[in-house]
C-alpha cells in the first residue's frame, strides 16, 4: 500500500505475510467499507488464480483471508472483482470454460440462500412465539431476530460462514444450534430447529453502549464469571451492542464488558432469588480514548478563572470516574467567549483550564494523569463571534470546560503534558 498525501506519493509498504504469498497476488480492490480483495494462486483456493477477502483494520488484515468459494471462483483464473460494499452486485475476470475465447468478463448478483430457524418446546414439540434469536457469526453477536406465531424465522445465509443461532424465552433455558456454510452440498439444508426445555433460570441481558453519545457499541467482549464456580461464558457485540447469558438466580456473577481503546467496565450481578424476575436488564456504558464530554455547569463568570460551587460538584463527578479508572488519562480543556482580544482569552482560558487541573489534584487525583490546556474563543459552540450582538446566557455557554479522554490504558493514547 501506498499513501498520496498533499500531492505527493509515500513509500509503498509491504502488506505482509497475512495477504502475500510465494506466488502470485493481484488485482487488489478496496470496497465501501474499506475491505480489500484481492486476486491469488498462493492461498488455498479452488484452482488457478482465487479471488480472495480480507477485512482491515489499520492496513492489517485482522481477521485472515478467506476464499469466496464458488461460483465466484472456480479450477481457472478468476480475479479482478469489483463489487459494492455489501456485496450486492459486482463483476470480475475469468477464463473459465463457459467463456469465449480466453479471459472474459461476468456480472454477478448475490440472491438469498434462506435458512428457517424453528424454536420448539422440548416437551410438547409445539412452536414458541416469540423467541429471541440471537444470529452469531463467526463468533461475533449479529442481529436480534424473534419468532412468529409457527415458532420460526428466517435469514439469509452467507458463504463460508460458521453461524451459531441462540434461542432465548422467558421460562426456557437458553439452547443453541451451529451452522455451517464453509462446505458446499448439493442439497443444502433449508431449516434447523432448537428445542427448549422449560426452567427457573433469569436470562440476563443488556446492550453496551459508548457513554459519550449512547450509541451501541460493536466488538465489545462481554463476559459473565460464575463467582462461585469461576466459570466464565463470553460474547463480541454486534452492531446492535447487545448480549444475553442465561443465569442461576440463586448465584451472583461478575460481569465485564471490554475493548480496543476502551476502559474495561465492570458490575456485580447479585442473586434475585425473591423477586423471582425472568428477565434481567443490564446495560453497560464505555468510556474510550478521544472521547469529549462537556462538563454540566463549568461555567466561569466574565473575566474570572474561580471554580462556582456548582463547577466543583461536578468536578467530583470526574473525580470518582478518575478513581473507577485509575489508568485513565485526560485533557481538561477551557474555553472562553468572543469578547476580549484573542491573547487576553487564551491566556485566561489557560487558567481556568489549570484551575480545574488543581482542583482534581487537591482531591486526589495524581497530576501525570491530567493535561490542562485552554483553546481560548477558537471552539465556540453558537454564532457569538465578534461583532454580533447575543444575550449573556449564549456568552455564558462558550465560558465551559471539557474533558478529553487522551488513554483509557496505561501505554495508550496520546503523550501527556501539563500546562
């Protein structure tokens, strides 16, 4: 790979050992969602020249290499793809037998393989509506789906993909079937059933969320430790951020949720055995590096760099998450309105920024896990620039503190300095 960069080309780097081979690879192409395939004979395929996947992150392929199988590949060449980010449509070169004369183009669209999942009472042998599904693939939580009034639903398979279906009802004991499609048959198999036996287990469930915006958080490994036994059960969030586990009422578990530049969180799930709940919610929010929260109420009076009683009370706030994640690192950040010179605001914003700083240190926190830093009037948050004329509560809005998250881990984030 190469970079072009303000007119001028870097210097291309080896993709490494995950992507190249002893022979040939070629043809690379970078989808929509910054995926790359690649053509090879080096890797294991099905004859020839394979056309190959491989999902980056940071230039690596993390996730290995895999074989688009059939009928995109095939015992000739094939390479060249050119395909949309879900993997819709697209076209590719080939000189397989069906085309004329040497190599020639196809066209591709990708229909729906569909597979019914059917959720069963053990016992009866009757449907149950409305089950979870939980759709794992390749080891990561996907999509949520629920059965209808027959006990089943439906997906669209995907090729070489090992699939895991989890079953969940209040009053059942959770139960999962696995899937594969790594192989191909030449009469595939159209359903699968999961079967359920009624129990006094609580399922436990919840979504990850980033504390920042809320948002579901994918990738995140959640696991649940059994506090007794030390027995451990773990899942990846998909895109939706949930999880489930199925849990003993009368135990207590640890649970904790963890990731790539995220502070790992963790709870007490304690017994619920009198309140007999089948059902437990349990979200978990996740503070990450470069996250930045506005602190409610750091707001400073015209010309003054003091902390009001109602700024310290939310700057224990930050205390308490600072002692909750003794390797987090942040930037205190002050800003101030329009009014004044540029000079005169930046220095003044340095101060509130270092007043905030000492007020942390004085409760505690150790100072090489703070930056104070002031920006001045240079990140406004409404159109009070110079010249227009606003109400004093719009000044006062710009007169704020933020905290920056700069390392959630110690050796992560950026490189600290005090101001």
């Amino acid at each position: 790979m190469v970079e072009y960069n303000g007119g001028q080309w870097g210097t291309p780097v080896n993709l490494g050992k995950e992507i190249n081979t002893e022979g040939n690879e070629m043809f690379p192409f970078v989808d929509g969602n910054g995926d790359m395939y690649f053509a090879s004979d080096g890797h294991e395929g099905l004859g020839g020249l394979d056309i190959f996947f491989a999902e980056l992150k940071g230039g690596i392929a993390y996730k290995g290499v895999h074989n688009l199988g059939a009928p995109v590949n095939s015992e000739k060449d094939d390479f060249g793809l050119i395909t949309d980010k879900d993997r819709g449509t697209g076209y590719f070169s080939s000189n397989r037998l069906k085309g004329v004369s040497d190599d020639n183009l196809y066209s591709f669209r990708r229909t729906c393989r569909p597979l019914d999942i059917i959720v069963l009472d053990a016992k009866t042998g009757s449907p149950i509506e409305g089950a979870d599904i939980r759709i794992i693939k390749n080891g990561a939580n996907q999509d949520m789906q629920q059965t209808g009034i027959d006990g089943a639903t439906k997906i669209c398979l995907e090729a070489q993909t090992q699939y895991d279906f989890k079953a969940m009802k209040e009053g059942y004991a959770t139960n999962n079937i696995l899937f594969s499609t790594m192989t191909q048959s030449e009469k595939p198999q159209m359903s699968v059933s999961i079967y359920l036996n009624k129990s006094d287990n609580t399922i436990l469930r919840g979504k990850v969320k980033r504390e920042v915006n809320q948002a579901p958080q994918e990738g995140v490994k959640v696991t649940l430790r059994d506090e007794k036994t030390g027995a451990e059960k773990t899942v990846v969030t998909g895109a939706d951020g949930g999880y489930e586990f199925e849990v003993d009422p009368n135990r207590n578990y640890a649970l904790r949720a963890e990731g790539d530049e995220l502070a790992t969180n963790e709870q007490a799930i304690n017994k619920n055995k009198k309140n007999k709940k089948k059902v437990v919610e349990s979200d978990l929010s996740m503070y990450g590096t470069g996250d930045v929260f506005t602190l409610d109420n750091i707001y400073y009076d015209l010309d003054k760099f003091f902390i009001r009683p109602e700024a310290a009370r939310e700057l224990d706030n930050v205390v308490g998450l600072m002692k909750k994640y003794p390797e987090m690192k942040i930037e205190l950040r002050s800003f101030t309105d329009s009014r004044a010179s540029d000079t005169y605001n930046l220095r003044l914003s340095e101060r509130r920024a270092r007043a905030a700083f000492d007020y942390l240190v004085r409760k505690g926190v150790i100072p090489s896990r703070l930056v104070a830093k002031g920006y001045g009037e240079s990140e406004l948050v409404n159109d009070c620039v110079d010249g227009i004329r606003c109400d004093e509560s719009d000044h006062r809005l710009n007169r704020r503190t933020e905290f920056k998250i700069l390392a959630v881990k110690n050796g992560g984030g950026e490189e600290l300095s005090s101001k």
